[in-house]
C-alpha cells in the first residue's frame, strides 16, 4: 500500500470516527435539527478516503471483472463532486441565508433566491461530474437542454413567465419579506415570495396571492424604504373665524399625544385651501410601518376634535343643510359638591395624612380636567407645577424607552394620584399617563398646597413619608433597585429627607414655614 492509499485509509478511519461521535451525541444529547454541515463534511470526508483507494480497490476485483476497474473510481468521483454540492449548499444556508443575512431566525433573502441557488449548485456539480470524471463534451449536453428548453418552455410559457418575474423582482430587489407595501391599491405585508407568487398578509388578518407577473407589472409602494417610518395625514376643516396659526399649533401639540405617532420627525399641520363653509387643513404625521394605520388615524382624528374644541373652535360642515344647532348643545359633567370630593381627596393616598378641614381647603381649590382617550393628562419629560387625582375613567401609565417605543408600565383608575412627584420635587415629568376613556381628573397647583403647608408644616415630613413608601415600591420592581447595596431603613430615611427637602425648597419661599425636622 503507497502513500496515497495510505492516507485514503486514514481518511475513512476518521469519518468513520466521526460519524461515531455525531451518533453518540445524537444519543446522549438529541435533536430535533441535525447539523447538515457536520453531515456533509464526515460524507466527504469518507468519500474523499475512499476515492484515494480506488486503485486498491481495483485491484481486489475478481478477474472476470478486470474490464470494468475504472467504474469504481469513476462513481466514487461523482458521489465526491455530489457531496461537495451537498456540503456547499448546507453550509450557504446555515451560515449565510439563515445566518448573517438572517433576522429573528427567518431570512432576508427571498425563498425564491434560495431555491434558485440550491438548483444553481447540484446543476454546476452535474456538469462537471460529466465534463470532468467521465470526459465528455457538454456541448451536446447543451444542444440537448436548448432542444428541451423550447418544448417546455412552449408547454409551461405561463409558469416560465411568473419564475421569470420572481427572478426580476429578487435581481432589482423592490420588496423584501417582512416589507409593508402597497401594489396596486392593495396593502399588506409581504409573508413570503417563492416561485409563482407573492404572499401578503392583509390588514384584516387574511391572506393574498398576487402572481409575479402581477407584481413585477404593478406599481408598487414600498413603506419600509427608505426607513420603516410612514407619513399618514387626517384632513379636517374648521370655521373661518379660528386664527390658522393658533389652529396649526393646536392640533400639531395634541397629535404628540398619541403613542402610535412618533416625534421624529414632528408632526405638523398645512393649510390647504378654503370652502364655501370653512379652512380646510391636513394633519400630516408619521408612524413606524409595522403600526395599525388605522389605529393612528383614529387616535388623531379624537385628539383634533377634543383639542379644537377644548380651544374653543369648531369644526366646519353645512350646518343649515343638515339642520345641525349653531351652538353645541352637548351637556357637560356636573361638578360634584365639595363635600364628595373633600371625602375623593380624603382616599388618595398621599393625601390622607391631612386632617377632614386640609381635605375641603384643598376640594375648594381644586381644578376640573375633562379628558378623551387618547389626550394625556402628563407627559415625560414636561415640568409640572400641578397634580392630578382621577376621579372617573381609566389612563395607562407608559415611559418612553430609547428607542422611542413607549413601554406600559401600570393602569390607573379613580382615587389615584398622577404627578405628585414633579409637584413636591420640581422634577420633570417621568412618565406619559394617557386616558383610555372619557376622564375626569382634579388638579391641585403648588398654590393650593402652600395653603395648606403654611398652617400645618408638619404635613411635609408625613407627605414626604409616603412618597418615599410609594417610590421605594417602584424600585423593587426595577433592576436598579435589585442591585442596590444600601439596606431598605436607610434607603427609606434618605429618600424621606430628600424628599421633605425638596418641598421646603419650592415652597419656602411661599412663606411656609419650616418643619422642625428642616430647621
């Protein structure tokens, strides 16, 4: 035995190891997915083994069969160019389609394309196993397949045109699987494109089939190009008599209001032309592509209503045709007499430790809030001078993220307090809380404290006290305060003390006098 067939000797005792350890692994440690990269290497590892033997092989034939010595070289060459394919194709989807240009483990890169280079590869591979182990001329192989190439194409003209289309449209690349788009009037998100057709999933949550040559025929809008952000707009009209400046300021703040609308870009308000019956005006602003368009646009639509009206303009239409009044006759939600919302005050939380008397002086000074879903009572980041006590409805609490997506944090409902912490702290505002339906909220100013703090100062420690409570409850929810080192007394103390500190500071110089833990 040479050398050569020595190392084909080593070569088969290696993949036959090899394949001993995968099924040992397979055995101790199973699967659902086999490594097909592994599997292709121990074949070709084997089959590489076995070629370096074929003339030893050949030579163990029985005399009878000495004629046919170079089959076995000759089919150990095509299997070995058969594994290459193999190897090459697993190992283009393992670390290419469904690896760098992969996302969430499903690949960027059209099925279509990868079907075409899977057939690309094992028809590369036939060629040369005829061209290069059995020495023949391809030309005729070539004559052949264009003889064949017309018949079918003649026969499968239609299906030849969508395979045709699907290759233009993966070459010039004008939709992506995952892409929001529009063709042809219909939208949806492209879940799959293959072969014969493009998949879209539609809005309603059902599925279309567009054929290629549809789509590649089609005029097509692709709203993740040239980044996942899309420009909606929600067009209305007002009276002539509302300043459109004071109108574009309005109805641009109020659409900030809306977590589904992004601030980046802002959104803005244009002037579009005049009617027999009013300004008309167009609300543009922007959402991520994968956001319900529907959703956005009646979360804007209820925020420039209650936002125009809350400004005192009114929205135009032919009143005289419709017989619509000139005035709205729309019944406002009684104020509650003070007593019941001296007993509202006396169940917040932060509030209970005033005495019944601290309760009506505050009920007096206390401000009605009349809110629509989705209008905010606080939004982060925004100083505050003022807190809130909901009194009817439901808000949600939510704190913006870096990346701008606004996290739900908590769900609000009447008795609750909002804003407490930039009132008696100055700090700005930490969180947006926005109403999920018709809200109605008190507002008390630092004014209507100071009042109270000037005849009780003790109050500030027994305030401060609960705060602390409530924000130390806020913390053990959080990762920081997990981490946190310092024992809970003397977290609480110190929160305590900064805390009375920061509502001496602000209201110190209202001429409330100090508690006798600040002096």
């Amino acid at each position: 035995m040479n050398v050569v067939e020595a190392s084909g000797l080593v070569a088969l005792l290696a993949a036959a190891g090899m394949l001993l350890l995968s099924l040992a692994g397979s055995v101790i440690r199973p699967s659902r997915t086999q490594n097909r990269v592994r599997i292709g290497a121990t074949v070709m590892l084997a089959l590489t083994g076995a070629y370096l033997l074929r003339h030893w092989i050949g030579t163990r034939l029985p005399p009878e069969l000495a004629e046919y010595r170079d089959e076995p070289g000759h089919a150990l060459a095509s299997l070995w160019w058969i594994g290459m394919a193999y190897l090459s194709n697993a190992a283009l989807r393992r670390y290419v389609w469904f690896g760098r240009l992969a996302r969430d483990h499903r690949p960027l890169v059209p099925k279509l394309l990868i079907d075409l280079c899977t057939v690309l590869i094992y028809i590369v591979a036939a060629l040369v196993i005829v061209h290069v182990v059995y020495e023949k001329p391809i030309t005729a192989i070539a004559a052949l397949s264009g003889a064949l190439a017309i018949v079918l194409g003649y026969s499968a003209r239609s299906s030849l045109g969508e395979i045709f289309a699907g290759i233009s449209l993966n070459l010039s690349h004008p939709i992506r699987t995952g892409d929001c788009v529009e063709i042809d009037k219909h939208w949806g998100y492209v879940e799959e494109m293959n072969w014969r057709q493009v998949t879209l999933r539609l809005n309603n949550g059902s599925i279309m089939f567009l054929p290629n040559s549809v789509v590649a025929s089609a005029a097509i809008i692709n709203h993740n190009l040239p980044d996942r952000r899309i420009r909606r707009h929600f067009d209305f009209t007002v009276e002539e008599d509302a300043p459109p400046m004071e109108v574009r300021a309005v109805v641009a703040r109020a659409m900030l209001q809306s977590r589904r609308v992004l601030s980046d870009p802002p959104p803005g308000v244009v002037l579009r032309g005049c009617c027999d019956f009013g300004v008309q005006y167009q609300a543009r602003f922007w959402i991520r592509s994968d956001e319900d368009w529907f959703s956005a646009a009646d979360d804007v639509g209820a925020l420039i209503l209650a936002s125009l009206h809350r400004a005192g303009y009114r929205m135009a239409f032919r009143r005289a045709e419709l017989g619509a009044p000139e005035e709205s006759t729309a019944a406002l939600p009684a104020q509650p007499a003070a007593p019941e919302l001296a007993a509202l005050l006396a169940r917040v939380h932060i509030l209970r430790p005033l005495e019944a008397e601290d309760h009506a002086a505050l009920a007096d000074r206390a401000r009605k809030v009349d809110l629509h879903a989705p209008e905010c009572l606080v939004r982060q980041g925004d100083g505050g001078r003022s807190m809130f006590i909901i009194a009817r409805g439901r808000a949600e609490v939510t704190i913006r993220q870096p990346d701008g997506v606004e996290l739900r944090v908590a769900e609000l409902g009447p008795g609750e307090v909002v804003g407490h912490m930039a009132l008696l702290t100055g700090q700005p505002r930490t969180a947006t809380v926005r109403a999920l339906s018709v809200l109605t909220a008190y507002e008390l100013d630092a004014e209507a404290l100071a009042g109270v703090f000037e005849h009780r100062p003790a109050a500030i420690d027994l305030i401060a006290a609960t705060v602390a409570e409530m924000q130390l409850q806020n913390e053990r929810k959080s990762e920081a305060y997990r981490v946190s080192h310092a024992p809970e007394g003397e977290r609480r103390s110190t929160l305590t003390s900064a805390i009375a500190a920061s509502i001496k500071a602000i209201f110190h110089k209202r001429g409330v006098p100090a508690p006798e833990s600040l002096r």
